[in-house]
C-alpha cells in the first residue's frame, strides 16, 4: 500500500463520511469509494460498514487503521530526521496559532518567511489557545496567548495590554451598553470578569453579546452596539478621538496578555522550525 492509502483509510475514520473525506483529500467520492473497495480487497477484510449516518469500524478495521496512523507517524519522524540533516530550508512547516495572532500579528511574519524559505511547505491551523495546549504534538510550533505551554520549550513573544473600548457618543461608559465578547479561554475571561467585578460594573453582565471571532466583535463595538474587552495588537488602528479607552487594572497594575512560543527541542532542530524562530525573532525587534 502506498503512503496515500494510508492517509485515506485514517481520514476516512475521523472524518466518518466519503463525501467529507473525498472533500479534505480533494479526490471525488467515485475514486475515493473505488480505492477504498481496492484497499479491502488487499487486506481480504471489509474495514468499514456504511451506516446511515456515518462510517463505521469494523474489529479488522480498527487494527488495520491502527496500523496506518502508526505509519504515518512514522514516515513524519524520517521526513523531520532527513529534513534535519540538511542545509537547505525545506519541508514541511506546522503551525497551530491563536486566533487573535493568527488576526492580526502573523500574515506579516507568514509572508516575510515564504518570501525568504519559499521551499517550505507550511501548515496552519489557527483557533483557541486551549486546543493547542491539548494536541501541541501535532505541531512543530505552536503560539498561543495567556499561559505557556507546559513541558515545553519556548520564550515570551511579547506582552499586550487590555483596555475596555467603547465608541464615544453622548456621555461616557456606564456599563449600560452589552459586553460584547470573543471565544477565548478561561483565563481571559477569569480576568475580565474580576477587574468588572473590582470596578463595581456587574450591571453589564446582565446583557452580552457572544461572537467567535475577535475581529467580529471588534466591528459591532465600532458601530456603537457595546463595549469591548481587546488586546493592544487589536485596536492600534482605532482613532483616539473616536473610541473610550479605559486600561483594565487589578491591583493597581495595568493587566497585560502575554503570548508564548513554544516548541520541543527536537522541533527546533530542524532547519524550517529555527528559519521560522529567526523570522519571529526578527520581527519582534522591528
């Protein structure tokens, strides 16, 4: 079997339709459902039953799967030891960033690195911090917001402070309009909530607004439909004369959001990883 059918038998399995699979492989469902029939008549094993909703494992398939995910990961580890021994910048990059990074901080470093490493195939998958904390081993590098990812390698990227923004209109905030907010994780909202509470505007909980992404909740606060909680890297382009902006304090001291990179030291041996942390490095001191 080749590489390929590997992939297949462990996408199809997570995803749990052909139609999905065929989607995330770029292949039709006609091919997909033939290679598939191939792969069976090889083994001499049917490895799915097609229920009504979804693919299901057949005792054979779960082994026969078991075995391609264990291939897979292992033709990953000799590409990394080749790509290791290496001058030459290439292979494959993988990256899992915060959202809020991946918004606003990381096309510019994205770009300055394709520009300069144009050999190295690079893997993004942006979301909530939290998911990367959990599935880190999936990447060569993750960047994430509040805390560092434990067990790992990695420095401080920097540190951005919060402010409550508001559109000016008539008057000032009063905590009458809604709190509008955007997914993050725990600690995020563990913060805001006590500096709310430290500042006597617990009124404003009784009304929010929940959005997913930060840039969304950045738009309807500029249109005047609430207050906001955002990052300094947010609101740079927001015109002082135009928005409320209040520094969230606890303890006398303006609360700050710090963002880490983080890696395993096996990571940053390979030359794409430590081209990557040279453009970040790079960056930074702009």
């Amino acid at each position: 079997m080749k590489i390929e059918d590997y992939q297949l038998l462990v996408a199809l399995n997570q995803i749990g339709t052909v139609r999905g699979a065929a989607r995330e492989l770029l292949i039709s469902q006609p091919a997909l459902s033939q290679r598939l029939k191939q792969i069976e008549e090889q083994w001499g094993k049917q490895i799915f039953v097609r229920s009504h909703k979804k693919l299901l494992l057949t005792p054979a398939g779960e082994e026969i799967v078991r075995f391609a995910e264990k291939i897979i990961k292992e033709e990953v580890k000799v590409k990394e030891k080749v790509d290791a021994m290496s001058d030459r910048v290439a292979g494959t990059l993988s990256l899992g960033v915060s959202s809020v990074i991946g918004q606003y901080v990381l096309p510019t470093i994205l770009e300055s690195f394709i520009d300069t490493y144009p050999d190295v195939k690079v893997e993004l998958q942006t979301g909530l911090s939290e998911m990367f904390r959990t599935s880190y081993e999936h990447y060569h590098l993750c960047i994430v917001r509040g805390e560092k990812i434990p067990n790992l390698n990695g420095y401080e990227l920097f540190s951005d402070k919060l402010y409550l923004v508001e559109k000016k209109k008539e008057g000032s905030i009063h905590g009458e309009k809604p709190l509008i907010e955007f997914q993050s994780d725990p600690t995020f909202y563990s913060t805001v909530n006590e500096w709310f509470i430290n500042n006597s505007r617990n009124s404003s909980f009784s009304r929010k607004i929940k959005v997913d992404q930060i840039e969304t909740c950045k738009q309807l606060m500029s249109k005047g439909l609430g207050m906001a909680v955002l990052p300094e890297i947010a609101i740079r382009d927001l015109k002082r004369e135009e928005y409320h902006f209040i520094p969230l304090t606890i303890n006398k001291e303006q609360v700050s959001r710090k963002t880490w990179v983080c890696f395993t030291e096996d990571a940053r041996k390979l030359p794409q990883v430590q081209a990557f942390l040279n453009i970040l490095e790079r960056q930074k001191n702009l």
